[in-house]
C-alpha cells in the first residue's frame, strides 16, 4: 500500500470518529440566553475539510500550517548557539507525510504556499512553531516568501518560535523578549497575543496559548468575539483538551502539572507549575466549547493529525509542516 494511500485511510478512520460528539458542562459565558448556533456539520476527507454553517454564504477557504521548524541561522545566531544547538539539528532532513520521500521543512513551507496560491484561499493561518527557534535569518526567510506570495496570512507563535533552550527567564518573559526582537514582522503590525480578521462572512481569530496558558485579556478577547454573532474560527497553536486526549493535548488538561511535565529538561526550560492551570485557562476552555457561533478550532504542536468533536465542535490538529502537513478547511453554505 502506498504511503499516501496509507495517509488516507488513517485520516479516513479519524474522521469517522467525529460522529461520537462529546457533550460537556456549561460554562459562565454559557449561562446567558440561548443564541442560534451557526454549526451545519462538518466532514474530514484527508488533509479537507469541509464546515457547513447556516450563516456563510459564499464558499470561503482557509488554509492552515503549523510546526514547520525552519532552523535557518547565520552569524547573527552565533552568540546564541548554546541555546539553538539541538533544535537546530532536530528537522533538517524529513520525510514527506504524502510521498514518503526525503524532503526539508524549507520545501515544505515553499510547497505549502504554491498550494494556498493554487487553490486561491482567502486566508493562510500559521498557527505556530514555524521556527525551530527565534533566528534572524529564519524570520526574514519565512517573511520574505509570505509577502511574495501574495496570501494574505496571520501568524501566531508557539512554544518553540521564541524559546532559545537554556535561556534564563520565565516562559512569558521570554516570549516577550523574542516576540519584540525577533518575530514582530510576522505579526504585520497585530497584537501577538490575539487578533481576529474578518474574511468572507467568517472570523478567524487567533490566540496565543504557546506557553500553554491562557491570559485574562486574552479570554476576555475571545468573550467579546462570540458576542458579536459572528461565525467565528479560532486557531491556536497547542490544542485544548478533548476527553481522552493526553497531555499533548495540553491547553486545559485537568492533568497537567509539573508531575506530568516529562520534557522540562530536555528542553531546558522552567518546570510545568505544581498546581497545574490557572483558573482562566480552565475557564477559556469552558467557553470555547460553549461557544454557538464557533465553526472549529485548529492547533498544531503534536505533529499528527486529529480531529475531536466537543460539544459539536470539531478540533482539528495538522500534521506538522516539517514534513508537508496541512489542512484547508472550506466553509460552506448549508
């Protein structure tokens, strides 16, 4: 059988678990009126997706990539190679998630955008760890071949974009530092944190969760976007927590604490803390899956592909684009 026929099959069989919807507890925001839920069904065939929704009225696509793990560097990374040492050799070299040939996170990312121009999506969301850490020349790379393509685009960070292993700091400290100095670009003048852009009836908004939190003005953001009725998408980089999921599935996981944190030194960075999430976290997740006027979340992080269904919500997770992953998600009319 051949890899991508392999690769069919497998997406194949995932999405045929969305038909189990998994039904959980209102939150806070939920208590309020009853608004119309703007959901139609959905369906996964491979790397497509397809959301149906009432309240779209024109055919409307949005790509989505994640982990690309560009480790360009030059001499301006020399004084910072004690930290990028080992991300800088983790994907140099790959294996196509399609064809099962040898490729490069390089080829990926430069495939990928070839692919949204082909298939003139409205929309590219990077939803983060597109750099295997915050190098000069990787961002200038990456920024360069995003405005030559001409697709519009919005970026979030993850865990690894402004992570130099080693470095002192706290994680939100450090994503500061390197979101200021070296990512800002790829921000195109928008809050790092969270952003939201309207394009063809349907909002995709943005969160930062890369360091597996979520902020009190990032959860009040996301509140006054479901307020406004619109339907909405909501991309981050680490997925939230679907039952069953392990800690991978890390942004509000009940089990995640510093005695589950197994890659704090390998990666060299502070421990998860002791008593795990913070009451936001827990309460952003809450209020995403209650959410009735939001179409679908999609992350990255894990590098393999996923689909859960909470609340009739699909989560979609892309595999990771080091090796070619992608998803295009088309939402349509009822």
């Amino acid at each position: 059988m051949s890899v991508a026929r392999r690769r069919f099959l497998q997406m194949a069989a995932v999405a045929g678990t969305a038909a189990v919807v998994r039904s959980e507890g209102a939150s806070a925001a939920s208590s309020q009126p009853p608004a119309r839920c703007l959901r139609g069904g959905f369906a996964l065939d491979a790397e497509r997706l397809r959301i149906f929704s009432p309240a779209v009225r024109a055919p409307l696509k949005i790509m989505v990539i994640g982990d690309t793990h560009l480790f360009l560097d030059d001499a301006r990374g020399e004084p910072y190679q004690s930290y990028s040492g080992r991300m800088a050799k983790a994907y140099n070299t790959t294996k196509h998630v399609a064809t099962g040939a040898s490729t490069t996170p390089q080829a990926c990312f430069e495939e990928a955008l070839s692919r949204a121009r082909e298939e003139r999506v409205a929309l590219l969301v990077l939803v983060g760890d597109i750099l295997s850490f915050p190098s000069e020349a990787a961002v200038e790379w990456a920024h360069a071949r995003l405005q030559a393509s001409g697709v519009p685009y919005l970026y979030i960070a993850g865990n690894h974009d402004w992570h130099y292993e080693g470095m002192e700091g706290t994680s939100h400290d450090l994503r500061a530092t390197w979101t200021a100095q070296r990512l800002a670009p790829l921000y195109q003048g928008r809050h790092p944190l969270m952003a939201a852009v309207d394009v063809g009836g349907v909002r995709a908004v943005v969160i930062d969760d890369s360091t597996y939190e979520i902020l009190p003005e990032q959860a009040a953001f996301f509140r006054e976007q479901v307020a406004s009725g619109m339907p909405l998408a909501l991309f981050m980089h680490i997925p939230l927590y679907a039952p069953g999921r392990g800690i991978g599935f890390g942004c509000g996981h009940p089990d995640w604490n510093a005695s589950r944190d197994k890659n704090w030194q390998i990666e060299r960075r502070m421990k998860w803390p002791e008593a795990g999430h913070t009451p936001t976290t827990l309460s952003f997740r809450r209020d995403v899956f209650a959410a009735p006027n939001l179409l679908g979340v999609f992350a990255g992080h894990i590098h393999r592909p996923s689909l859960d269904c909470v609340n009739g919500i699909p989560q979609i997770v892309t595999a990771a684009n080091a090796a070619g992953g992608f998803v295009t998600a088309e939402f349509l009319p009822v």
